[in-house]
C-alpha cells in the first residue's frame, strides 16, 4: 500500500509496510481510520479489516483505503508502519 504526507509542504511518498505476526488484535488501527474518515468509533466503518487467521492475525486494506497512514501512526506494536 502506497501513501502520501505532507512534511513542510512537501508531499512525500512512503509505503504502508504490514507485518501481522506483530498484531496483537486491538483494533487500535480501525478505531482510527474509523474516527479520520466517518468521525466515529466503529470498527465496522473502517478501511482496514483485521481479521483472525490461522494462526496470526490478517491485516487487510479496503479498496477505499487512502493510504493516509493514520492506522499505522496508531499501532502501538508495529503490525502496520510506515516504510520511506
Ligand atoms: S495492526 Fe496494530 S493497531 Fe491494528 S489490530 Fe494489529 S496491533 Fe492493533
Ligand atoms: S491508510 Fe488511512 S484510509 Fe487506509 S486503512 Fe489506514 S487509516 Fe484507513
């Protein structure tokens, strides 16, 4: 997954990097994305899915996803970080 910031008005490319042996299933990444774009709390209105599978936890972004990075500045356990 590929995103964009802002740094000093310079917009810089950087790559969503995903490593789902390290989540941990709070759901911190979807209450985030869920606040950012529908000003609500609610895992079910995010563009990420976290799910559980066979033995770790499988991290997957929606169509509508962005790539804003707002989930991966909220994940405490570096499942989801951001790759320059
Ligand atoms: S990716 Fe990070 S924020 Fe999301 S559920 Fe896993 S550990 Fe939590
Ligand atoms: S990159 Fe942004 S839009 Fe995509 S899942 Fe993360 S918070 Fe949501």
């Amino acid at each position: 997954m590929r995103g964009q910031r802002r740094k000093g008005g310079i917009v810089e490319g950087y790559q969503l990097k995903v490593a789902p042996e390290l989540c941990t299933g709070c759901l911190r990444c979807e209450l985030a994305c869920s606040e950012t774009y529908e000003g609500v709390f609610s895992p079910s209105k995010a563009r990420i899915r976290v799910l559980v599978g066979s033995s770790t936890w499988e991290i997957r972004f929606e169509e509508d996803c962005t790539g804003c990075g707002a989930c991966a500045d909220n994940c405490l356990y570096g499942a989801i970080s951001r790759s320059p």
